[in-house]
C-alpha cells in the first residue's frame, strides 16, 4: 500500500471512531476521493483494509459502517477480555523498569485531569504502556482491532459525574501492583475485572440509548 493509502486509511480511521461518519450513509470512493484530493485508487485501498479490520462493510454503493448485534458483541467484549487479560499476565513476566515508569507516568496524569475526555486518553496511553511492557506484537495488533470494533460498535461515553473515574482508575491501580510484583495470575485476574465492568458500562450506555 502506497503512502496516498496509507495516510488515508489512518485518517478514516481516526474519522470512523470520532463518529464523523452517519452509521446510515455509505462511504463512497468517489466522493471520498473528492475530499481528500487524490485519485479513487488509494481511497479504495484504504477502504479495503478498513473492510478487513471489521470497521465497514461493502454494499451496492460504496461501504457502510459495520453494524453489530448484541451477540456479536458480546462475542468482542470477551475476546477483547481474554486477550488484554494475557497482555497483563505476560507484562508481570516481562516488564522492564522503564516500562513500569511509563505505566505509573499515564496513572498519574489520569488522575491530574478533570475533563472526562482527558482522563480517558490518559487511561488508554496506559493501556497502550502496558501492552508494550508484555513485548508481544501479535497480542498487540489484535487488540488494536478488537478495540476499534468495540468502540465503533459501542462507543464509550464520558460521565461529567464526580467520581465518575475513581473506579476504573483503581482498578488500573491494581492491574499495575500485580504487574510491578510479577504476579502473573493477579494481573490476569485484575484485568478480567477491569473489562468486565467496563463492558456492563459500555452495554447500559447502549440500552440507555436505545431505550
């Protein structure tokens, strides 16, 4: 893939998980191409690998977002679990000092901030820190894609509500406690916790609005 697709496929990517995108208008090639001022050749491209990265399907006319049902995530939300969770698990096994500086450096922002969105990046740049630290780049890319699934298909929405973040900021306390003690099995189960409450929040955010 050339270097036009590349950078296209980057930033329709970034735009599907912003939500720039209506769930119920295809993404045309040709007026794709129109935006972004280059041939329909690299837009097709880039859209062919968002097709095999589950983000969008094709249809008679261009590409539309990828629709999930409740199964099919619930299907996502437990490989994303099991994954993340052996993440954790070689981390404690594998960490270096330094990576355990960059764990504790992206705890200690997320709880300096106080808008939502920020205190979310800060928690996401650890989670990115901690798949580093297991030094599996397979484990990585593959939760790269289970997480651009979820969140397309069930897109976390910030609470403006005290203490919104006082959970999952200690359970991420956690996970690292067990990660700097190598303790293997704590750090998987930590981690098991951690996704499942993130996933009953992301499924009662998503009954809310279907409601």
């Amino acid at each position: 893939m050339d270097s036009h697709a590349n950078g296209i496929y980057r930033k329709l990517r970034e735009n599907l998980l912003a939500g720039v995108y209506p769930v119920d208008s295809p993404l045309i090639p040709g007026v794709l191409s129109e935006d972004f001022a280059v041939s329909r050749t690299p837009v097709r491209e880039a859209l062919a690998l968002l097709a095999q990265d589950g983000l969008i399907e094709p249809v008679r006319r261009g590409f539309m977002i990828t629709q999930r049902g409740d199964d099919e995530l619930l299907e996502l939300f437990e490989a994303q679990a099991a994954l993340d969770a052996a993440v954790a698990s070689a981390a404690a096994d594998r960490r270096t000092d330094v990576d355990l500086l960059r764990l504790q450096d992206a705890l200690d922002r997320s709880t300096q901030h106080e808008e939502p969105a920020d205190v979310r990046l800060a928690l996401r740049q650890w989670h990115t820190a901690l798949r580093e630290a297991a030094h599996n780049r397979t484990m990585t890319d593959l939760l790269d894609r289970l997480d651009a699934q979820i969140k397309l298909g069930a897109p976390w929405k910030p609470s403006h509500s005290d203490g919104a973040f006082e959970r999952p900021i200690a359970e991420h306390r956690e996970i690292l406690a067990a990660v700097r003690e190598r303790d293997r099995d704590g750090a998987r189960l930590a981690m098991l916790a951690h996704h499942a409450a993130d996933r009953d929040n992301r499924i009662a955010q998503l009954a809310q609005r279907h409601a």
